[in-house]
C-alpha cells in the first residue's frame, strides 16, 4: 500500500517535469519560430535539443502522475541526456568556443531539477 509520503513525492515529481517541459517548449519555441530574439548567441542545435526535451519532459511528467512503469526510466535518460549536454557546452566554453554563459546556466537548471525528480522518485515500484 501506498503512503500519503510517497503519493506526494511522486506527484510533485510529476508537476516538475510537466513544469520545466513546458518552460522549456514557450521558451525554446519562442525563439524557434522567431517570435522573442536573444541578444547572446544561441546555439541551434541545442534550441532543437531543448524544445524536443520539453516535449520528452511532457511525456514523462505525465507518466510519472499516471504512475506508468516506463515513466521513471524516461526520467534517468532526461537527466543522463541533460548532463551529458550541460558538459558538452561547459567543455566548449572551457575550449574558448562561442557558448552563452546563459545557456550554460539554463542546462545546469534543467540537470539539477532532473536530479531532484529523480531523487523523489528513487525505489519507487512503478
């Protein structure tokens, strides 16, 4: 049986996921579709990377509130993904190539709220 502990655990895991995906997509999108412009340099392939995340983040948030068996699996690959990508650009920025500071930031955010989800939802029999 459940506990009232880890029923909340698991559903506030799940509105952070659906959270940070949909910032992720109004932001990312945004940009994409030339609505907002950035006045730093923007990386196409990690904008792509981050709005696809965000539709990735919707789908594992909504599996975490469902409770599916595929949800917290999903949710390890977004934080391995997203820590792998955080690396990358801080190595390029290390490497004197064009990352915005920003960007970085925005990647160290979206690993460390992963890491928490991810905490939240350790040991839990989905």
């Amino acid at each position: 049986m459940r506990t009232m502990t880890s029923w909340n655990r698991h559903r506030i895991s799940a509105v952070l996921a659906l959270a940070i995906g949909l910032m992720t997509i109004v932001e990312g999108g945004s940009v994409l579709l030339g609505i907002e412009t950035k006045e730093y340099h923007v990386l196409s392939w990690l904008l792509r990377y981050n709005v696809a995340m965000g539709f990735v983040s919707l789908a594992a948030g909504l599996g975490l509130w469902t409770e599916k068996k595929w949800a917290a699996a999903l949710a390890m690959t977004i934080l391995a993904c997203h820590g792998a990508v955080f690396f990358s650009l801080a190595a390029m920025h290390l490497l004197g190539r064009t990352v915005a500071v920003v960007s970085i930031g925005a990647m160290l955010f979206r690993t460390g709220i992963w890491t928490v989800i991810n905490f939240m939802i350790r040991g839990k029999k989905q």
